[in-house]
C-alpha cells in the first residue's frame, strides 16, 4: 500500500497559481505551507483558547482529508476490518505529508497511536511546542469522526516530556472489536521468537 500512496498522493506544485496540491489537483486538496513555530506563535496570540481551537483545527483538517479522498462515502454500512484499514492508510498518508513516522495499533478496547519525528520535536526547547501535539490529537479525531467510530483519546506520552515519542490513546466508546482485529503485541524480543522455533 505504501508505494501506491507515493505515487498517488505526492505533493503537486501549480506553478502558474503558485499552489500546493496534495494528490491530483481535482480532489482540491490545497496545501498552507507554516513552520511548526508559526503554530506555536498562534497559540501564544490565542491564547487560554489555543487547545479547544488547535484540536478543532486537527479535527477539520482530519475530516478534510477523509472528505477529499474519499467524496461522499458512506462508512455507516462498512465493517470495522475496513474502516482499520482505511485509518491505517491514512495515517501512512499523512505520514507522507510529513507529520513524521506513524503507527496505529488497534486493541481489544483502544488505539495506540505512536508517532516518531513530529512537529513537537523541532522545536523541543519551546515550552509552549506542546500544543503541536494538540493538533495531532484532533487529526486522528478527525479521521475516526469521519470512519463513524467513537472514541475518546488523549496524548499519554510525549517526546517533550522525555519519552521516547508521542503516544496517543483512543478509547472505544461502548464498543469493542473483534479478536481477529486485535494486533499482537510489538514488545517480542529476539529471545522470545527464538523460543517458538
């Protein structure tokens, strides 16, 4: 899937309009190209507000995404197999767009989303870089909104904060998935897969 999403959402330039396109110039995706430090700057303007409206704006660009990609879906009759595909697509999509290195993991009751090399981590000295990862927070609401799955999720780990990377948790609201969806834990050493041989 990752070759195909190369070549079909590669970032187009329209040299006559001077303007950034994220895959074919039909879907109308433009691009705002900011700094990570102009989003910082606009939340010291905005100050008290700056999280209801970063995470708003994650949110809108989440459901844009979903909404110019996939125009007029429907994902009330798509089972849930689908609809973690079509998440976990979109995050290596916007992983092409370069908010770092992404990974989703689906679980019983949640999502773990990990994310290495974001936007928080150039300007790690800047105290207020932590509402970056607002902005990631309500891109992944975005798109579950979008799925038609309910969830509630926070940032429990954040390179900012000296982990490793910034881990974001999706609770399912009164909803479970299926066992065959489960992924398998990722903490298997080499010595345990040794073993089973």
């Amino acid at each position: 899937m990752e070759k195909r999403l190369k070549k079909d959402l590669q970032i187009n330039v329209d040299e006559k309009e001077g303007q950034l396109y994220f895959g074919d110039k039909k879907k109308d995706f433009r691009l705002l190209m900011l700094r990570p430090i102009d989003l910082i700057e606009f939340s010291e303007f905005a100050g008290t507000n700056a999280d209801d409206i970063l995470i708003w704006v994650g949110k809108s660009i989440g459901k844009t995404f979903m909404e110019k990609f996939f125009s007029n879906k429907d994902w009330s009759g798509e089972t849930v197999a689908i609809k973690k595909e079509v998440f976990l697509g979109s995050l290596e999509a916007i992983e092409l767009m370069g908010f770092g290195e992404l990974k989703g993991i689906f679980k019983k009751d949640h999502v773990i989303i990990e994310v290495e090399d974001s936007l928080a981590s150039e300007e790690h000295n800047n105290v207020m870089s932590k509402n970056l990862c607002l902005l990631y927070q309500g891109i992944f609401n975005g798109i579950f909104d979008a799925l038609l799955m309910d969830v509630e999720g926070e940032e429990i780990g954040c390179i900012l904060l000296d982990a490793e990377k910034c881990t974001y948790k999706f609770n399912f609201i009164g909803d479970q998935i299926d066992d065959s969806l489960v992924d398998e834990d990722s903490d298997e050493t080499v010595s345990d897969f040794l073993s089973t041989l």
